[in-house]
C-alpha cells in the first residue's frame, strides 16, 4: 500500500451564517419571557447598552446610530469620561488608560443598576429579590421532618429514613424492600423492614411510601376512617380496580353482590381519593402564560387588530459617552477602543434583532388575522387549514422564518388564549368543498360526544356516522386515533349506569 501526500483543488457551495445572522434568528424564536431574561443577560455583559424609562418624557427610543450623531447636551457626571479640547491632556489620557479597571466594578456586579432619578434611592431589583417566594418544601424534607419525631427503636429510625429517600415525588416507593435491606449499613431482617415501612406509611400526606396504587388508595381509606372501613370499598380497590377502570359495573355488581347504586356510591367514596398524595406537597404550580401577542376587535371597523404586549420589555438605546469618545480626536487606548468597538458592535446587533423579531412576528400574526377570521368570529369548529409554507410564500419569507416567529408564541384573543403554532395545522376539505383544519375537527368530535346520550354513548362507527351528516367523511381509524390523542374513552367507559 503506498501512502503520499497531495494537494487538490475542489469547489463546493456552501452558506456561512453571519453572527449578526445567527443572533436574529435566534432572538426571533424566543418567547417574550425569555426575551426579557436575554435583554437582561446582555446588559449585564455589555456596558454600553442601557435602558431608557418608558415612562419618561423622552419615550422615543434611541437607534444605534443615534449613539454616534447625538449632539445633546452631555450630563455633568460624564464629561469626565471624555478627552477636553484644552491643553491639559495628560489626565485625560490617565483617565482613558485607567477605563477598563475604572469598570472592573461595574461589568462584575450581579445585576444592572440603573441610574438614580431624583431622591429616589431604592433598589427596584432589590424589592423584587424580596418579594420573590421562598422555595418550597419538597416532599422528602417534608417527611423527614416528620419522621424526626417518631418514637422508635434506632434500628427502624435508620430503616425508615432510607424508606423516605427512596420515595418518588407522587409520593410512592420507587424499590423493593430488598433493595431498602441493602441500603442498610447496618444487619436487618425481613420482619423490621416491613415495620419501619408501616410506620412510615402512617405520615402525612395519607398514602405516601405506597407501592402499587391499591396500597396508596387503602392506606387513605385507612387514614380517612376512625373505625374500620366499609368493606365494600375495601373490596373493590383489593379485586376489581381493572373492572372500574373499564367500566364493567354490571360485572362487579355480579361478583360482589351488590345493586348498582351501591357499587355507584362506593366508587364514588373512592374516586375522592388522591392517586398521587405526593404531588400535595411542594410547588407544583403550572407556569402562567404570558401572550406576546393581543389581538382586539374594532367595533367601528369591523377588525381585528393586533399589538405586541412587550409593554414590559425595557426600551434600549447605546450611551451617548462611549459614542462621543470613539469619535474624540484624541489618541484613545488601542485596547479601549477595541473593546468599545466591540461592545457597541453588539449592542446594535442586538437593538435590530429586536425591531426586526417585532416586525416579523406582526406581519405572521397579521396574516393569521385575514386567513381565520371566522375563527375568531365563531369559534374553534371554524378553525381553517394554514400550513406555514403558504405564509412564508405570501409574506416572501423562508418557512423557518415562520416556524421561528410561532415558536413558543401566545395570543390573547377575545375568546381566549391560544399558542401561535395552533393556526398553522394542515387539514382536510368537506363534502362541500371547504377546507378544515384538524383541529376543527377534534372540536366536532368533542361537541358530539359531550352531547351524546351517556347511557348509550356513541360507538366509533356511529361518530363516523354523525361527522358525514356534519359533511365530514372520515375513517373510522382517524376517528379512533383522534378520540386517543384528546384521551376520550371509548363507549363502553363513557356508559352511564342508572
């Protein structure tokens, strides 16, 4: 095998993204929460870029050109950052020398102070740091601090406190009691394994170190009942949860004996039980959603109009000094002036982004406005097919441009709020010839299955039926996979019995 070295000439075509580029795209597809952190992130890295108070006289916000053409007065507290046209320059050039130590201080701190206006010396970050929730309680804090003051031998005080580590956050135990004895340094047997796990099952919330579901339902019926439980109950969850689950009340009527209503009222007893105790302690509160778009309804015209809600979002602008100084005629530090460079170089980048992330999602929402107006006239069962490559041909963008501005996005409507990417769906036409979008179409199946007669809800075949009268021919198959994806049962689980 012979190996030698060669050279060789090859053309290929390939496309290099721009950093300024590559910043656009990625501020386009943040969200406005996440935008807000980002605006946040960048003014602590960049001391160049500040932010004007939206509520000031001044409201116009200052372009990154502004930074270099402003001929305003310049503030008193930053004249002595510039170089002075009289002959005494040699501090001025100290000054300019001493720059990057000057702001050591500043570019470190954790947060962005912002200039003090008037007499008014509070910390508004500071107030918001203390007014931020303490963290809660996790659930394993929450029973050990329990268990602490359980009287017991020690023996089953280390046994149990293993127990409580290996508990899940829905409050079940995650292994076996084999796996607890070998967590143990310490030699256990069987018998005070299973005694350290009774006495841990008798802390709140009831249910919690359950291994199975029936074990978590019985230990509240347990919890819940002074004397013992009805038996009834108790039955049930032992024998015939697959029964309930499946809604076979005939059959279990059957099995046990009992009328109907009896079974009824049992399950009723049971379904006021908690499946998952653990997820009562800590935090587990969903996100609120914040719309990053509102749309309203012009009564005297007849539209629907839309506005950005980035009322919180700070209006940013380049300070005026490092612009002034960059243009100075005196001799600046060539390390200083790099880094201004740099710096302002970033912060324009940034500012555009912004404007053109706001502009681009206007212009993707505002075709949304136009193509679902009956949407918004009458409701999701109104809801249009609009796939994103037919925005991006209309507005003459790419269609990852469009997937980019739906990304992550909310609009508040006048019938409620819906993610951005819930206009853009494919679809399918009516017997008449109209288009339909999917998700229309799930909101007709849930209309006819909300109106359905419980004692004999509608099999798949029948909702077939129902949707072609409705001028919808679809297969019984996509009946049956959308009735999944929206976790409807099937007839036989909707049944009510009398």
């Amino acid at each position: 095998m012979r190996l030698d070295l060669s050279q060789q000439m090859k053309m290929d075509q390939r496309m290099v993204m721009a950093p300024h580029m590559i910043q656009s795209m990625e501020i386009l597809q943040l969200p406005l929460m996440a935008l807000q952190e980002r605006i946040e992130q960048e003014m602590l890295s960049n001391p160049v870029l500040e932010m004007e108070d939206p509520i000031a006289e001044s409201s116009e916000p200052q372009t990154a050109e502004d930074a270099f053409t402003s001929d305003n007065e310049i503030p008193d507290s930053e004249k002595s950052l510039l170089i002075r046209d009289d002959n005494n320059k040699k501090d001025d050039f100290q000054r300019l020398d001493n720059v990057g130590s000057d702001y050591d201080d500043y570019l470190t701190r954790s947060f962005y102070v912002q200039p003090r206006r008037g007499n008014d010396s509070r910390d508004v970050k500071h107030e918001a740091m203390q007014n931020v929730a303490a963290p809660s309680q996790s659930l394993n804090e929450y029973l050990h601090g329990q268990w602490a003051f359980v009287d017991c031998e020690p023996i089953i005080k280390s046994i149990g406190s293993v127990i409580i580590d290996f508990i899940d956050e829905t409050g079940y135990l995650s292994v076996d009691l084999d796996s607890i004895r070998e967590q143990v340094h310490e030699s256990v047997t069987s018998e005070q394994t299973k005694k350290a796990l009774s006495m841990v099952q008798t802390l709140e919330p009831a249910g919690v170190a359950a291994r199975d579901l029936a074990e978590c339902l019985l230990l509240q019926l347990k919890a819940a009942n002074n004397n013992d439980n009805d038996q009834l109950e108790v039955e049930l969850i032992k024998n015939h949860l697959k029964d309930i689950e499946m809604n076979r009340y005939p059959a279990v009527a059957r099995k046990t004996g009992r009328t109907i209503n009896e079974i009824k009222r049992a399950i009723h007893v049971i379904s006021r039980l908690d499946p998952r105790p653990g997820m009562q302690i800590g935090d587990h509160s969903m996100a609120y959603i914040v719309p990053d778009v509102i749309v309203e309804y012009d009564e005297n015209n007849d539209i629907y109009t839309a506005r950005l809600s980035d009322g919180n979002n700070p209006i940013l602008r380049i300070n005026t000094s490092y612009g002034r100084m960059l243009r100075e005629n005196g001799e600046v530090p060539a390390d200083a002036k790099s880094f201004l460079q740099n710096s302002v170089r970033s912060a324009r980048w940034l500012i555009e982004s912004i404007e053109q992330r706001k502009a681009t999602l206007m212009r993707v929402v505002n075709h949304v406005l136009k193509t679902q107006r009956d949407f918004f006239d009458q409701g999701p069962l109104h809801l249009k097919p609009l796939p994103m490559i037919d925005v991006a041909d209309v507005l003459g963008i790419h269609v990852g441009t469009v997937s980019r501005a739906v990304s992550g996005k909310y609009l508040q409507t006048p019938i409620g709020i819906f993610p951005l990417r819930y206009f853009f769906s494919g679809g399918t036409e009516t017997d008449a010839g109209e288009g339909v979008s999917w998700d229309a179409v799930k909101a007709k199946l849930q209309e006819i299955i909300e109106t359905e007669n419980k004692t004999n809800p509608l099999r798949d075949d029948e909702l077939v039926e129902k949707l072609k009268d409705q001028g919808l021919t679809l297969a019984r198959r996509t009946i049956a996979k959308y009735r999944n994806l929206m976790k409807i049962p099937p007839a036989r689980r909707r049944k009510i019995f009398d």
